[in-house]
C-alpha cells in the first residue's frame, strides 16, 4: 500500500542535494519560502530535535518504506516522537533531562563571544531602523569579519555554544511491530483526517490562542508533507483524531493526553 501524496496541498518534492551540509536543514523545502528569521527558526531547533531524538530528516530524501513522525511536546509535559512505517512503530518518550537547548557563551572564545552578541542584537534587524553610529558600527564589523554575513557561522556559534552536559536529555525506545491490517488502519484513519488537504501550517491569532500543537511528516515515495499546528483549539482538527489513535495504537495514550 503506497500513500500518493501527488495532489496534496503543500506537499513538497525532494531536493537534489548538492551540498552535503544543506542536510542540516530541518524541512529543507522552508528554506525558500519563509522569511529569514522564521527559516532560522525552524532550521535551529529542527536540527536540535532531531539529534537529540536520534531521528532522521525526512524531508531530504525518500526512505526505503513510507514513513511518517508525529512530534508532540505539551506544556509542562514530556517530550514524544513516534515514528511509524509498515513494519513497526517507534516511540521516544523523555526520561530525563530537558529538550530545549541551554546556551553557555562560555564555550566560545573571546572573540566568538563578541560575534555572537554582535549577531544576536543585529542578525535579523533591518538597516533602515539603525541610526547613523550604530549604521556604521554594523558596516566595520562586517567589513572586518565577512563571515557575520552569514547564516551558516551563526549557527555554528550557536550549535558550539549548546551545553549538552546541562541538558541531560535521556528518552526511552520502545518498538511495536505492526501487522498488514494495523498499517492499513493507520493509513485509512490518516487520509479520513483530511492530512491531504490541509495547509502544512495552522495558527491561531494571538489573541485568540488557546491550545496546544502538535506537528506530523510524511515521508512517501515522490513527496514529502509537513503539517503544524500551535496556538489553538486542537479538538477543532480532524487530524487530532487520527493522532490519538496513533497514540492509542501505540499503547501511550493513556500517559500522553492530545
């Protein structure tokens, strides 16, 4: 059973890879279509998470088997990703430790240290809203040190100055193999969730948020779709229906409350 995704909405093609280090890019597909700071965004903490969780990037390439991850982190909550194909499913759930990352400058070096904050305060700012001075502090700082141009040696700085001695984060593995009737179930509540059709994100309003969020991938044989949802009413979304069977499937829905 393959799931054709080649009329879904905001599903996405593989990219040809020229660039090894472009791997790094979680949902490499957002690179040309999010502004810079919210590509950032996703390509920081993307990449965080799935190291920390062991997980691979779905969005670069076509594995051997449909393959689909569902990521969900309530509020005050442990942490889980479940990830499942037609031979099994696998659930990483936090043991110990925190997700986020914890920042320590004092792993950088002197002049890394200024670069960083340099990079902090102006990296995603304008020039239109500098004043004269601080306009020409910006230009000699980059004229002096090209490489604060650019996105990439940011990243660097912060991926170095990540302390993950202070985080500690442990997750549990457990695997459940799946028969062909299970898959199949999966897969039939998935597409009656409309997963098709829906806008690969959905947000409410600032002032009307409510809720939690919760994100799913699916990595099929030509396409791949991501789909987030934060900030609002999630009973409001078939989806949410289909993912608490599949935590219901995978025997942790009465310790992760959707």
């Amino acid at each position: 059973m393959l799931y054709d995704l080649s009329s879904a909405k905001d599903a996405f093609n593989y990219p040809n890879l020229d660039n090894v280090n472009d791997t790094d890019i979680y949902i490499y597909q957002f690179k040309d279509i999010l502004n810079r700071q919210d590509s950032f965004i996703y390509v920081n903490y993307g990449s965080h998470y799935l190291k920390q969780f062991d997980e691979k990037n779905l969005s670069l390439r076509p594995l051997a088997f449909e393959t689909f991850r569902f990521s969900y982190h309530p509020f005050g909550g442990r942490p889980i990703n479940i990830t499942f194909d037609r031979s099994e499913i696998v659930v990483k759930l936090e043991e110990a430790g925190q997700l986020e990352p914890i920042y320590n400058e004092s792993k950088l070096d002197s002049l890394e240290i200024i670069k960083f904050k340099f990079l902090e305060r102006n990296f995603f700012r304008s020039r239109e809203f500098f004043n004269e001075r601080r306009l020409k502090f910006y230009d000699s700082m980059e004229n002096k040190y090209p490489e604060l141009k650019s996105i990439k040696y940011y990243k660097k700085l912060l991926d170095k100055s990540i302390d993950y001695d202070s985080l500690k984060f442990k997750y549990t593995t457990k695997r459940i193999p799946l028969t062909g009737s299970q898959y199949a179930s999966l897969i039939d509540s998935l597409k009656k969730s409309n997963f098709d059709n829906i806008p690969w994100k959905i947000e409410y309003p600032e002032s009307v948020a409510d809720g939690g969020g919760y994100s799913f991938e699916a990595n099929t044989k030509t396409k791949f779709k991501y789909f987030v949802c934060y900030g609002l009413p999630i009973d409001t979304l078939p989806m949410t229906n289909f993912c608490r069977y599949l935590l219901k499937v995978a025997k942790v829905d009465k310790d992760i409350r959707l």
